[in-house]
C-alpha cells in the first residue's frame, strides 16, 4: 500500500487539492503498477506562521526576495569518501 504524504503550505481550494491528489495517485498507479485503490495520499497543510525557508517565515522570506533583499550563498560541495 503506497502511501504519499505532500506537505504544504494552506490555501490551496478544495478543487485544487482533488485535482492534486488525482494526478498523485495516476502517477503512483502507473509507477507501481499497482490499484489505485491500494494508493494513499494525506496532504498537511502548514499554516504560513509554521513554515520557513533561509532561516525565516515564508512571509518573510517572500518579501524581501520580491525586493531583492535575498542574499545567496552557494556552499561548494565536496566529494568525501
């Protein structure tokens, strides 16, 4: 029994959700081959005072990058064995 959990942030509409939680379970049915009946989907929404990226809340970060605020850093990887 596959089951997909999507996190995401809320405000998504209901039709939005159905229509997500279709195409996820195709893709699974498809991947797997297996029913689409054996196929779960539990979508989390995160409401935006929970979820952050860069070190800050979404509203935040969304703000200062349509401002150009963001500064990014790349951190160069390497291959340790």
């Amino acid at each position: 029994m596959p089951v997909v959990i999507i996190n995401m942030l809320e405000g998504r509409t209901r039709q939005m959700k159905r229509e997500l939680i279709k195409k996820v379970t195709d893709a699974v049915v498809e991947s797997l081959k297996v029913n689409p009946e054996s196929v779960r989907v539990i979508i989390n929404e995160i409401s935006k005072e929970n979820f952050a990226v860069a070190g800050l809340p979404i509203e935040e970060y969304r703000q200062k990058k349509e401002n150009g605020l963001l500064e990014m850093k790349t951190i160069k990887k390497t291959n340790e064995k």
